[in-house]
C-alpha cells in the first residue's frame, strides 16, 4: 500500500498523503489540496468522499457486513438489548453490569417530559405528520434544559444530555401518536423497561392497560438494534454538520430528524406500505409497477429497495425479513402485504435491470410489515426509524465534538452563475 498519491494537474505533480483504516480502507487525504493546487475536488451526493474518521460504525457494501463497535450485527441483534446497543455505540464498549443498570435506571428518572412542553402538541392539527412535531420537540428541549445545551460541554454535561434525550424521545413520540387520534396522554411508568414503557405510552388508555406482548416486545426490540446506527447516511451526516457548528445535541439532533424523514432515507419504511397499497388496489399487478420502476422516465422507484452503500445485501433486511415471518406466524397474523412484498421481491431480484444495478431489499423493505403487526399506524413509520437511530446520531455527535480535529463543516461549489455585471435599476429593466 503506497503512503502517498501523485495527482497530477496539467504538468504539476502533487503528493497527497493516504489514510488507511483498521479495515484497511484507504482514502487519499486532500485537506490541503486547495492550497496546493488552487483546485477543489466535486463529488455530488459524496458517493467518494469521507468526511471523518470514526471508530463507531464499520460496514462493507460488497459484502453485507455490518459491525457495531467491531461487532457483528447479527450477534447484536440476537443477544443484545436496545439499552445495551445504545450504550455500546456511544460509549464505544460493551458495559459491566454496574454500567447497564445505572445507565437503565436513569432513563426511568428522565421518561417524563416538562408538563409546559405537552401545550405544544396541542397547537398542532390533527393531521400533522410526527416526524414533523417530534423534530420540534427534540429541538424544543433545549428551552427546556438550558444548563446541558452550553458550546463545550463537559463530560458529566454529556452523560446527562444523552440520557434526557434518549429517554424523552420515546415520551415524545407517543404523546404525538395520542395527539394525532385524540386521545389523552399516558404517562411512562418507572417500573417499565425501555420497549415496554413505549407500548405502555403508545397503546394503554387511562380506562385500559396495555398488554405488553414479549414477542412484540422482542420484534421491535430487533427493529431498534437494526437501525440503531449507519456511520455517514445522510441524517448522521446532517447531524455531524450541524452539530460542527458547535449547535447543541437537541438542535442537531432535529436536523437529523428532518433528513430522516425524506422518502428516499427513513420515510421509505411509510412509502414502501403505500407502495404495496397501491399495487394492491389496482389488482396486485407487479409487472406493471416493476416495469414502471424500471422506466426513469415515470418518477416511481421501487421503494425499500436500494441503497448507496450495499451492493450485495443489505444484512438488516434479512434479519427484518425473518422477524417479520417471525411475529406473523407466532401471533396468527396473516398480511396480504408480507405475501405482495416477497413476490415483488422475487420478481425484481430475478430481473437483469435490478441485477444489473445490484439493487437488493434495504432496511427499510420488510419492516412496515412489523410495525402493521403491532399496530403501529403508517404515519408513525418513520418517527420508529428516529427512535433506533437515535444512539447512532448521539454517539456520532459525541465523538465529533470531542475530537479536537473537528472543524466547521463547510463544502465549496463550483459557481455556474452570471458573471459580474451592475445592478440595473427598475427604469431600465425589461418590462
Ligand atoms: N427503483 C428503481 N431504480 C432504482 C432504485 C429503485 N429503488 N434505486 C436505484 N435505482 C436505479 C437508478 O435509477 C439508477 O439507474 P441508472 O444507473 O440507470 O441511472 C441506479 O439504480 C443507481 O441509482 P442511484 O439513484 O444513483 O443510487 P443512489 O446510491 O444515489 O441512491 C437510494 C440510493 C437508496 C436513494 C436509491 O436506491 C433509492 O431511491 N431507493 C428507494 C428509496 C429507499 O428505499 N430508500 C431507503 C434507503 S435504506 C434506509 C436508509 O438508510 O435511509
């Protein structure tokens, strides 16, 4: 492996210096390569470039590999906690049992959210989407609890703000699910573990406690885990960017919120269920939808499939895939949907377009199947991704501030625009 790069522009010849990983991948270091040479690089979507180094998450695309800390997901997602997995990724360990409780039981001190903040949910229309209003909530903290939200805060600061914000999400979240049908607020209950407490919230009435089922509590406990962290997509990137600015965890974390909701990152878990709505109501006719995703020309992707990094599997569809089946069977439940999204998949992953592409089913593919079974509605879809993601946004906003290489985040363009001419007054212009 070479420690520099020749690039060479017209007749200059430049040395830039390499990084390599503990995975062996390699990346040319062009930090100064403005100064240099007076040239930027241009990478739209940033497909080539690496923005950090990061010791949180490590995946392969090529080979559906995908590690926590140096930990196979697989293992993760079959042994682990939620609670454990969170403080695995921020914390970069696996923790003693010391650890575990403490860090669990400080998450029943802080379920409850400030009694002021619930008038806020009460401005909101019925039809206000929760990705919309949890971002704001998140962000809204932040009035709340202005002594955590300093620029420099100190460790102890950290270990307090990761905790309030953890918890408070899942409060947040199903006090804008019983806003969004009319029904009054449940309050978390401190005995409850993480999951349960979130059923409880989600689904108990003040007149009828909610069952709390294991299996569904192991299915999203899974879910969770599953989308716990992703190294650079795009909301840990817009967490990572805004965070550079040195704006609070609760104010970057909102940014995230607001990538994630996009249809082609965390809302695809909602548009892959209208998708298979779609296809359903107009007869279940697959070729026709495959053949329209297959068309550039008709704007309409194959939704929950795809993905910029993974270019064999995706690891965690699997894993969903058989949770799905999983939870389906053990509770009797039978999904016309399950059974539409496995032929869609057969038929795509047969097809030469999809081959060709190397688009396989993402994480996002099976696992609306999952919250349907639980009685999650559509909506809240992707308000499930924000809660999973949340460790992974934490840990990296973490690990950005505490490196003392973290500089303002900040692109360069190349301007496409006029080029300078004087201002014309109105008088003058073009009626
Ligand atoms: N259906 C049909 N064609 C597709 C799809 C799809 N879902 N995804 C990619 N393509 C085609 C695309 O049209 C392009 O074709 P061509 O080479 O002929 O121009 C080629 O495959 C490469 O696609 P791309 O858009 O350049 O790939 P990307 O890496 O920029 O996009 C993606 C990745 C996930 C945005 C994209 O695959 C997609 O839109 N998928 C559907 C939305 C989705 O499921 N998103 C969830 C992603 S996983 C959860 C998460 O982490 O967010």
């Amino acid at each position: 492996m070479p420690e520099k790069a020749n690039l060479i522009i017209g007749d200059q010849t430049y040395e830039l210096p390499m990084l390599v990983g503990t995975e062996n991948e390699k990346a040319i270091d062009i930090s100064k390569l403005r100064s240099l040479s007076g040239c930027i690089t241009f990478d739209p979507g940033f497909g080539n470039t690496g923005a950090c180094q990061s010791a949180i998450t490590y995946l392969d695309g090529e080979k559906g590999i995908l590690r926590y800390r140096g930990i196979p997901i697989e293992q993760i997602a079959e042994k682990s906690t939620f609670l454990e997995t969170a403080y695995l990724l921020i914390y970069g360990h696996l923790p003693s049992q010391t650890q575990l409780t403490k860090f669990s039981q400080s998450f029943s001190d802080h379920a409850s959210i400030h009694e002021d903040m619930k008038n806020f949910f009460n401005g909101y229309p019925l039809s206000g989407h929760p990705m919309g209003i949890l971002s704001a909530m998140v962000c809204s903290l932040s009035g709340y609890y202005p002594e955590l939200v300093n620029p420099g805060p100190t460790k102890e600061d950290i270990d307090k703000i990761v905790v309030q914000l953890l918890s408070k999400v899942r409060t947040i979240c199903a006090f804008s699910y019983k806003k969004s049908i009319g029904e009054s607020f449940v309050y978390p209950r401190p005995e409850l573990q993480y999951i349960p407490n979130f059923l409880h919230m989600m689904f108990s009435t003040p007149k009828r406690e909610y069952n709390i089922d294991d299996d569904v509590v192991d299915a999203l406990r899974i879910l969770l885990i599953l989308h716990a962290d992703h190294e650079q997509n795009c909301s840990t990137s817009t967490v990572r960017l805004v965070g550079s600015s040195l704006a609070n965890l609760f104010a970057s974390i909102a940014a995230g919120i607001c990538a994630l909701w996009g249809p082609l990152h965390g809302g695809a878990n909602q548009e892959v269920i209208e998708m298979l709505q779609m296809i359903q109501k107009d007869g279940g006719n697959i070729a026709k939808y495959i053949n329209m995703a297959k068309d550039h020309n008709s704007n309409f992707r194959l939704m929950g499939f795809g993905h910029r990094v993974y270019k064999n599997f995706d690891p965690r569809a699997k894993i969903i895939k058989e949770t799905a089946h999983n939870l389906l069977k053990k509770k009797g439940i039978k999904d016309p949907f399950l059974d539409l999204a496995v032929k869609l998949e057969e038929i795509a992953l047969k097809d030469s377009y999809f081959v060709e592409r190397k688009l396989y089913p993402n994480v996002d593919f099976y696992s609306g199947i999952i919250y349907r079974a639980i009685g999650i509605p559509l909506n809240m879809f992707p308000v499930m991704f924000a809660i999973g993601r949340m460790p992974g946004w934490i840990a990296h906003w973490k690990e950005m501030i505490e490196d003392p290489a973290t500089k303002i985040g900040r692109p360069r363009q190349i301007y496409t625009g006029e080029l300078r001419h004087d201002y014309i007054p109105m008088d003058q212009r073009p009626k």
